[in-house]
C-alpha cells in the first residue's frame, strides 16, 4: 500500500492545504464533494498540484508534518518546480 502527501490549491498562488491519505482518488472526492475538510470547503481548495508517494504511514505523517510547517514560498516553490503552471494533477492518478 502507498501513502501520499499532496497539496491542494484554490488557484495559481492561491490557498494552500496539505493533506496525507492512502487513496488520492478517494480522498479528492472527498474533499470535491465538501465531506474532506471543512477547510478544503471554505475555501475551495480542490486543484490537486502536488503530490509524494511513501512506503509507510509514518513516512508520510513525517513529511506531511515537515512541510507544513515550511514557510509559504517554500511551498510554493515545491509546487513550482514539479508543475510551474499549477495544472490539476488529478487526471495522473
């Protein structure tokens, strides 16, 4: 089984959420049908613009923690250097 780290956006530069789960698919629909975060559905934030793949829930849980607490332009540039036009990365999985 994987487990994923992923960012979703509201938009290019928009809000940013940081999730971790075992099914990106599942969890999308999730948060597309507002039953994910209520902060995903206040917000909007539905474009899923970056994501990592770990072995382990633990892994996932470090880096998950790891990076929200990095500050915002780091994030920012994460997500810029895999996908510079912030497409939704959904259509991949």
């Amino acid at each position: 089984m994987s487990y994923f780290v992923y960012i979703l956006a509201s938009g290019k530069h928009g809000t940013l959420y940081i999730g971790v789960c075992n099914d990106m698919r599942a969890r999308l629909e999730l948060h597309r049908t507002g039953k994910g975060s209520k902060f995903v559905k206040k917000y909007g934030v539905m474009r899923l613009v970056y994501m990592e793949e770990y072995a382990t829930a633990l892994e996932a849980i470090q880096r998950e923690k790891q990076m929200k607490e990095w500050r915002r332009d780091w994030k920012i540039r994460r997500i810029e250097e895999n996908n510079p036009d912030w497409r939704d990365l959904s259509h991949l999985l």
